[in-house]
C-alpha cells in the first residue's frame, strides 16, 4: 500500500508478467496453456502484445503457428460444411434470404474465442485471490485499513469486487469510509490542478495535484503498467 499505484493492479500486474516471462520457456510446451490458447483463437490485444519482450519471439512463433493451424482447419471444416448448404438454399427461394446468414453464423463461430484468454484467466485468479487475502486481512490486521485510507485505494473495478468479498456489516462500513477519504483527497487535488491552470501561472507551483488528473484516470479505470503514469514516473510529477 505504501507503494505508488493501486496495490491489486500492481501485483497483479507483476504477476502476469512473471507468467508472460514464463511462457518463454518452462511454460511453452505446458499441454493445457496450448490448448487453451488453441481455444481462445489466440492472446487478447492486451495480453498478445504483452508477450512482446526480449527473447520471446521464438515462443510466440511456436504458440502462434499452433493458434494459426487451428484456425486453417477449422475454416475448412466449417467451410466444407456451408459449401452444399449454399447450393440447396440456392434452389429453395422461400430460404433463399435466411441460408447465407446461418452459413456465415457457423463461420463466425468457429472464428471467435471459445474460452477466455487464458492470460486473462491467470488474472483474474491472482486478482480474486489478492482481494480474498486483502478482505482476510481487514479482519485479522487492525492496521491495514489506517495504511489503505492514507494510500492512492484501489482501482474502482477492484474496489467494487473487494466489497464483494467483505461478509461483515462492519468491515463494509469501515472500508467505505476509507474510500471516502481517498476520493475526498483525489478530489481536492484535481480541484487544486483546475484552479491552479485557470490562472494561466506557469510560476505556480503544482506538486501532488499535477498528475491527479492520471491518478483520477487510474482510479476509475484501473492501472495499465509498463506504460503511462508507472512508466512515466508519474508520482514525482
Ligand atoms: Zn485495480
Ligand atoms: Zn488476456
């Protein structure tokens, strides 16, 4: 907590890149992870460019080439399929309008994911059990919700699945209170940047609440590591 960013997206965000370094070796001939990729037609955006890293573009050829051949086949079996669908719905006008829509629906299909990214999967394990160890820890430590209210939160998405987590009438109050504190300082500061800029005063200034506008952004919609506020530093300003 004490560190710059929202805590869950940044173990998080170390975590998945561990699992991305991984994939370039002791994890690439891992049977699951291949089918899985197989499956889900290949990485998400976030998660395939991701894997863009020094020494990973044999791994990502291997994976890929797997991902690739899936894809051949499976156009060919759904395309050898639609071919003598085509020619009856061709003969029969009263089909004729609704057969070609139900041939590119197989097509569609067999082209889209059939499971989750399996990156995203290994996410959204560490995430579940981050928060889980987090609404365990508010139990058992009497300091961690004094350290959370002085810190940057959580994210908005990991802050509405940690309420999720919390059982107890007391611990929800609590944690709602801290959050309201932290929103309250975040608040003042973009309030302090949009003052501060309307009086057009280079001169002026500007320490916490300069980079409260990419604080505001992370906190609503989460932190993207490896580039934006963490890459730039953001904290210092
Ligand atoms: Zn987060
Ligand atoms: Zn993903």
């Amino acid at each position: 907590l004490a560190q710059p960013g929202r805590p869950v997206c940044r173990l998080s965000a170390e975590t998945v890149n561990r699992y991305l370094n991984s994939l370039t070796y002791e994890k690439l001939n891992d049977p699951g992870l291949r089918a899985a990729l197989r499956e889900a037609r290949g990485f998400c955006p976030r998660h395939g460019w991701g894997l863009v890293r020094h020494g990973a573009a044999l791994s990502a050829a291997s994976l890929l080439r797997d991902v690739v051949q899936t894809l051949q086949r499976a156009l060919a079996v759904a395309h050898a399929q639609s071919a003598p669908a085509l020619a009856v719905a061709g003969g029969l006008q009263s089909s004729f309008v609704a057969q070609p829509y139900n041939l590119h629906a197989r097509t569609l299909a067999v082209l889209s994911p059939q499971v989750v990214c399996p990156i995203c999967k290994v996410e959204a394990e560490i995430e579940g059990d981050l928060l889980l160890s987090f609404a365990e820890g508010l139990r058992s430590d009497s300091t961690l919700l004094g350290s959370y209210r002085v810190s940057d939160g959580l994210c908005l998405p990991h802050f509405r699945q940690l309420l999720a987590h919390l059982g107890e009438e007391e611990d929800f109050d609590a944690l709602i209170h801290a959050q309201q504190d932290i929103w309250a300082t975040l608040e003042r500061q973009l309030d302090e940047l949009i003052r501060k800029s309307g009086f057009r005063n280079s001169q002026v200034a500007l320490r916490e609440e300069s980079a409260s506008w990419l604080r505001a952004i992370a906190a609503t919609a989460g932190e993207v590591f490896g580039s934006g506020p963490h890459g730039d530093g953001y904290r210092q300003g």
